[in-house]
C-alpha cells in the first residue's frame, strides 16, 4: 500500500497532466500535438487524479463521502467534460476557458484543505 505523501505526489502529477492537456486543447493548432496524445494525456491524468483522491481517502481513514469529497467529484466531473466542450466553444470563449481551469483547480484545492462542508 502506498503512502499518503505517494498518493498526494500522483494526485499533483495527474493534475497538471490534466490542466496541460486542456490547456493545450484551448490553443491547438495542430502543429505539434495531436488531438489523440492530448486525449490520452487527458484521460490518463483524471484516472490518476481519481485513484490518488480515493486512496488518500482511504489513508486518512475517510470511507464516506463527505460534502467536499463530492464537491470535488464534481469538479472531476467538469474537468472531465472540459475535453468535450472546449472543441465546441474554444473560438468564442477561450478566455473564459483558460482562465477557468486555474478558477477549478483553486476551488478544488481549497476543498481539499479547508473541508468547509
């Protein structure tokens, strides 16, 4: 069984795999990347970000879902669709998307360490 500081480490890891496949989706332009390795990138980092939460759960001995757990379960939830809507609404609200990635990553990060609810 891994540690929590393990868990903590991957979670951080599939973030910013998260936040740099979206992020690289806002401003595709099919030069370097392609769709399918931002996808992948993507996936693999909301599966990261899902099995480190649950099992830093797990190691602080949480086995309900607390109010801000599914807060962000929610917020998994968004980042998820973000990979479907940013394609669709990329040319009239790319700035509102690029700067709503950091909003859900800082409200995420707040639940995590405040646990308001």
């Amino acid at each position: 069984m891994l540690s929590y500081a393990t868990y903590k480490i991957f979670h951080y890891v599939g973030i910013s795999m998260v936040l740099a496949s979206l992020g690289a989706l806002i401003v595709y332009e099919n030069k370097v990347l392609t769709k399918r390795s931002i996808a992948i990138t993507h996936g693999v980092g909301l599966v990261l970000l899902l099995i480190s939460g649950f099992g830093a759960l797990a190691k602080l001995q949480i086995h309900s879902i607390p109010g801000w757990v599914a807060a962000k379960l929610g917020l998994w939830l968004l980042l998820g669709a973000y990979m479907a809507l940013v394609p669709r609404l990329r040319n009239r609200f790319s700035a509102a998307l690029w700067f709503g990635l950091p909003i859900t990553m800082a409200l995420g990060a707040y639940l995590a360490q405040y646990k308001p609810f």
